[in-house]
C-alpha cells in the first residue's frame, strides 16, 4: 500500500498541472477539452484513492 501513495500523488500532481494548463494557456479548443477531462479525471480517482487509504491507516487496518 505504501508504494502506491507516491503514485497517486503524482497522478494529483500531472492533474493539477493539466488543469492549471488548460485554464491559463491559449490553447486550441480540443486540446484545452482534453486537458479540462484528463485533468478532473486523475484529480478525483488519485484524490479518493487517497482519501480510502488514509481512512484506512487511521483504522488500522
């Protein structure tokens, strides 16, 4: 479980970045789309990937 928190980290990170981006940069309309939904896409599943495993170390489990 502790090798897939530096991943999933990552993947928030590539996320952010790609929604930073797509946001700010002047862009051609279906690359920026790309961006907007690859980066919403790793922002949830790294974040609740994230959020389960910490739920899970505070249980002890």
């Amino acid at each position: 479980m502790k090798t897939k928190i530096p991943l999933l980290m990552l993947l928030l990170i590539i996320g952010s970045m790609s929604l930073v981006f797509s946001l700010t940069l002047s862009l051609p309309n279906t690359i920026e789309w790309i961006l907007l939904i690859l980066g919403v896409l790793l922002n949830v599943t790294s974040a609740v990937s994230l959020m389960i495993i910490g739920v899970k170390k505070t249980r002890g489990s």
